[in-house]
C-alpha cells in the first residue's frame, strides 16, 4: 500500500533521515520504534507531504507521493494526527470534525462518518458544542483522531497518541486504534511506549538518528534482546 524506497529528508543543512526504505501492507499496523530525535516525527512528515524528501521515492497504492502538496495527499487517502494533537481550540468539538471532512462533498458520506467517529468516542458526542481548548488532555487525542477519520483514510499516521496521558486513558486510546483498525483502516504509528505499541503492530522498524535498523515481526520484535535491553526496559 506505501512503499518508502530510499529516502533523505533534511531540515536546511540538517540530514534528519539516511537512506529509509520501508512497506506498509493494506490492513497492517505497523509501528516506529526510537529514542527522541531518532527521526519518526519526520518520516511522518514526509509521508503525509509536510516535507519533501531530498532523494528517493514514496509511492502510496503505486503513485509518487514524493512531492505532492498535504492536502492532495490527504485527497488520496492519508491522514496525519500529528505529535501534540493540534486541535483547533477556539473552535467546538464539532467544528474540528467538521474541518476533517473539508475536502470532501459527498454530504451523506460526511454525516455517516461523523456518527461512525461518535461512536468510536462516545465522550465527543458528550462534548459537541464545547470549545476545543477546554477538553482535556486524552479527548484532545481522541477529537483529533476523530478529525483525521473525518477524511475517510486509508492509512492512517498517528504520531504518538499516548503522550502525557494517564495509563488508563493510554489503554483506551490504543484499544480504539485497534478498532480503527479492524474497520479496515490500515495504520502507521509512532509511539514512545514501545511495549505498548509492538502489542497491538503486525510488525515494527526501529530508527536510530534518522536510519531504520532492524526491522520485523512485532511478536519476533517483542522477544529480541538487542530490542528488549534497548527499549523494553530491558524486561
Ligand atoms: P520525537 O519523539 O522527539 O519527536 P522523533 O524520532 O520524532 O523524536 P524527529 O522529530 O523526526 O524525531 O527529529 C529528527 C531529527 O531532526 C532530530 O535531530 C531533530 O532535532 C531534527 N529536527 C526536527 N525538526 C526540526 C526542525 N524543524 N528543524 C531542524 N531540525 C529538526
């Protein structure tokens, strides 16, 4: 479904990823595993068209994506929950949805899937006329996945859903990724609890300072020790 060959991203002078290739298959989850600063934001980035590779290639259902505009790329099925939620917060629950679906005009689709995105988070449709900037920190990440779905992807990037949020609501959200996924949706993630990310993923690569380093099975991952001294908490 996206097959990364080769690429370098830079940030002006600063080479932020060497030589990455990678595939994600349709109906995966798929995760990055790495320290901060290892590169994953980036290779998200790149992928939904907020930087443009240097060299190489990504093809996304076999067409170059490599220096498509964001929102063409999210046109063709790609949507990017980025790192701190970004949520719009001076503007309701519901509008921040509403923004998700502006690129489409199928009206009947819009309303389907906004019911869809109600159920998958009960606790928005709780909140539909709040203002965004006043929901906490877990029904932040929960409208802005709500508004990627509101898109209709089908692979979708998710830069570290867990962060900052209490254990409980961390089961929640990766539960509902779960689901996301079983609806078909295919699902690349980055995620700082390692642990917590190979138990839901197919399968994982591993980025140091902007290289992919291994790669595999999430199970095959999970029961490596080079994996499991460096970032399992050496358990
Ligand atoms: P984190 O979990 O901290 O976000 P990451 O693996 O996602 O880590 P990236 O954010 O992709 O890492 O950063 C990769 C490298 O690129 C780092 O060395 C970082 O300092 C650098 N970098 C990231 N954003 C910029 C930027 N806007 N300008 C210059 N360098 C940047």
């Amino acid at each position: 479904m996206l097959k990364i060959e080769d690429i370098n991203v830079y940030y002006g002078n600063i080479q932020a990823l060497r030589g990455v290739s990678m595939d994600i298959n349709k109906g995966e989850i798929v995760t990055l595993i790495g320290a901060n600063g290892a590169g994953k934001s980036t290779l998200l980035k790149t992928i939904s068209g907020l930087l443009k590779p240097k060299q190489g290639k990504v093809l996304f259902e076999g067409e170059s994506i490599g220096g498509k505009a964001a929102q063409s790329i999210v046109k063709l099925g790609i949507s990017h929950v980025p790192e701190g939620r970004r949520v719009f917060a001076n503007m309701t629950v519901e509008e921040n949805l509403e923004l998700g679906a502006f690129l489409r005009k199928d009206k009947a689709g819009i309303k389907q899937d906004l019911e869809k995105v109600y159920t998958l988070f009960p606790r928005l449709l709780e909140r539909v006329k709040q203002q965004s900037g006043t929901l906490s920190g877990g029904e932040q990440q929960m409208l802005a996945m709500g508004r990627a779905l509101m898109a209709r992807p089908r692979l979708l990037l998710l830069d570290e859903p867990s962060m900052g949020l209490a254990p409980l609501l961390v089961k929640q959200i990766f539960n509902i990724v779960e689901e996301i996924n079983k609806g078909g949706t295919t699902i690349l993630l980055v995620e700082q609890n390692a642990n917590l990310a190979l138990s839901i993923a197919d399968r994982a690569y591993v980025v140091e300072t902007g290289s992919i380093v291994l790669s595999g099975e999430a199970e095959e991952l999970t029961a490596s020790e080079e994996i499991k001294k460096a970032y399992l908490g050496g358990h």
